[in-house]
C-alpha cells in the first residue's frame, strides 16, 4: 500500500497532531507500507515525521493562497477586497502550485491521497493524477 498525506501547515495544531499519530500507528502496524508527508509550510511536524521514518517534501503555498481565508484574514490591502477578489488573486499561482504538486503525486504514484485541511482537499483533488 502506499498513502501520500497532504498537510497545509508543519506547524502543530490539534489536526496536525492527529495526522502524526495516524503516520506513527500506520507505521508500526504496516511497516512495509509506503508512507510519504507533503506539507505546505515547514514546521515542527515535519521533524516529527521525519523521525518516524517517512519521507517529507515542503511544498510551501505561495503568499496570495497562504493568505486566503484562514491564513490571512485581516492583514493589510489583502484584507479590503472582496473575497472574490481575493480568489481571483490566487488562481494563477494555484494553478501553478497544483502542477508542482501534480509532479509530486506521480513521483510518488500513491494508491490513496489523504489530505489534511480544507485548502489540501481541493488542491489535492486538482493535482491527482489522471489514470
């Protein structure tokens, strides 16, 4: 079996923790599975991770969909636009970041995709690869 994990943060929160437990049982039951972390930010998760054995790619977000929505909420010009507008200012470099995490994911050729957080979910629904 072999799972890609997609996190938006290598910071540790409550969701963060939780994926790390998951890796951490997931490797100890199913040690001759392939496990592989891709995380948006570095952060303290991916030292943890790393200590269990599985392999971390850094992805980072670029600034414009770093900041959308519960990133950036309430900083400076970013903030007095719309929030359609905010998006608007994103698809560019979205679209760039799902190609660079498209060539991630064939790289990796995973059975499954688990993601963690909203904005991994949809990127991750646009990066998979088509079979």
């Amino acid at each position: 079996m072999s799972i890609v994990f997609l996190s938006p943060t290598g910071q540790t929160g409550g969701a963060e923790a939780a994926l790390h437990d998951l890796l951490a049982g997931l490797r100890e039951s199913h040690p001759s599975w392939s496990l592989r972390l891709i995380v948006a930010s570095d952060g303290p998760l991916v030292a943890r991770v790393k200590a269990l054995g599985v392999p971390v790619d850094v992805l980072p977000f670029p600034v414009s969909l770093a900041r959308l929505c519960d990133w950036g909420l309430g900083h400076g010009m970013w903030r007095r636009l719309p929030f359609g507008g905010r998006c608007a200012g994103t698809a560019f470099p979205a679209l760039r970041y799902v190609r660079r995490l498209r060539g991630l994911l064939q790289k990796a050729s995973p059975q499954v995709i688990h993601t963690n957080g909203l904005k991994m979910h949809v990127l991750g629904a646009w990066a998979r690869p088509r079979a």
